[in-house]
C-alpha cells in the first residue's frame, strides 16, 4: 500500500490580527498514540454503500495520525499516513481503498460517505475528502502567518499538505 509519511508537522505559530490560538498548536499533547489533544485524525464507519444495485459495506479504522518522537522542537510529532478502508459483500473484501490521511481542527461527517459510490473510492483521485469534513475553530480574520514544519518521505507516492479555511 502506498504511504504518506509525514514524519515532521508541527504548527508552531498561527498569528492571527487577534492572536487567536490553535489548539495544542504545537502537538506536545496526546491522549494516546493517534489523538493528538484539539484534533481529530480517527474515526471508525461501516457504511452502506449501493454499487449497481448491490449492497456493500465500507468497513473503515481511521487512525491517520500517529505520535512521533521526530520533531523539530519540543518532544512530538504528528506522522500522518494514508489509511485504508475495505469495500465488502457479505463477509468478502472486493476493493481495497486508499483515504488521504488527515488531521484537522474539526470533525469527520462519517454519515456523508454513504454518497460515495464505489468508482470514487477506488479512484482517489476523484475522490474530495474536504466534503466530508465540518467544523474547526472560528476564525474572525484571515491569519497573516501559518508556520509549519514538513518532512517528507516516499516510495511512489504524493504529498498534497493543505489549510483550508472557510
């Protein structure tokens, strides 16, 4: 399976006109191992999927971000990696699915991946993960500064790193 490994991100600074705060901004705090305190990387969903006019079950363990003691400062990090989800019917994986591993302010809409027909899922591609994505922080003005410290590591595959506001 193809990985995304971030194995450095750590939001240092948000400066915004009024000083607004993110949360455990620097990921110093952790629940356990994928909860990094503020943030939300893990959700578990078995969605019902119909897939010309059979029944399937999308069985997803969503854990994209993992605690890393490779960090530019302080003493953790956030790795996020791809995650892998299962198309079934009646017991039987069909499909394998790549999800983009993401790790937001926000929450999951797991209820919103039951739109998703089965080509958008095996064609990641295609597939817009923002859709199913709420929440966050509020945000009065639009931040001047966004710091964040990446590293990067690969075996055929991409990285798209984002911040969305809106």
């Amino acid at each position: 399976m193809k990985k995304i490994f971030t194995t450095l991100f750590a939001v240092l600074a948000m400066t915004f006109a009024f000083a607004q705060v993110v949360p455990n901004g620097g990921l110093e705090e952790w629940t356990d191992t994928h909860t990094p305190v503020g943030w939300n990387a893990t959700f578990d969903a078995n969605i019902p999927v119909d897939y010309n006019g059979m029944s399937l079950n999308v069985v997803i363990d969503y854990q994209a971000a993992t605690r890393n003691a490779t960090s530019h400062s302080g003493d953790y990090a956030a790795q996020i990696s791809t995650q892998s989800a299962q198309a079934q019917m009646m017991g039987m994986t069909l499909y394998n699915i790549n999800l983009p591993g993401i790790m937001q302010l926000g929450q999951f809409n797991v209820e919103g991946f039951s739109t998703l027909d089965v080509g958008e899922m095996t064609n990641p591609e295609n597939l817009d993960m923002t859709q199913y994505l709420y929440g966050g922080i509020a945000c009065s003005q639009v931040p001047s500064k966004v710091t964040a410290w990446v590293a990067y590591t690969t075996t055929e595959d991409t990285l798209t790193a984002g911040v969305v506001l809106t």
